[in-house]
C-alpha cells in the first residue's frame, strides 16, 4: 500500500471537491445545448421550453447531485 503525505491528499481533496463537479456542470451543459440545438426548429414550441430547461436546470441539478453525495 503506498502512502500518501497531507499535502498529497489536501491535493486530492481539492480537485474532487473543486474541479470534478465544475467538469460535471459544463460537461452537461455543453451536451443539453448540443442535444437543444440539435432538436430545435423553431416552430415546436414544447421542445424549445424542454430544451432551455433541459440546458438551465439539470446541469444544476446534476451539479449538486455529485457535490454532496
């Protein structure tokens, strides 16, 4: 088993708290804007209030899923 100093593990604490959920939020921003933009033709309505709550909301939601569980 290799140890591991404080420094290392402070390190490690960081990114998983810090840079993991911000890779997360983007990430699934990025892919419900693509899907959004995807899908849109302007002329169905319901797919356009999906879509911008699908890209708004969920990578939130997703967000604060991974940030405390």
């Amino acid at each position: 088993m290799e140890t591991m100093t404080v420094d290392a593990a402070i390190k490690r604490g960081r990114w998983l708290l810090f840079w993991i959920p911000i890779f997360v939020f983007l990430g699934t921003m990025g892919l419900f804007a693509c899907v959004f933009l995807y899908l849109n033709d302007g002329e169905v309505i319901w797919i356009n209030v999906v879509g911008t709550f699908a890209t708004l909301l969920l990578p939130m939601i997703f967000y604060l899923l991974y940030y405390f569980l």
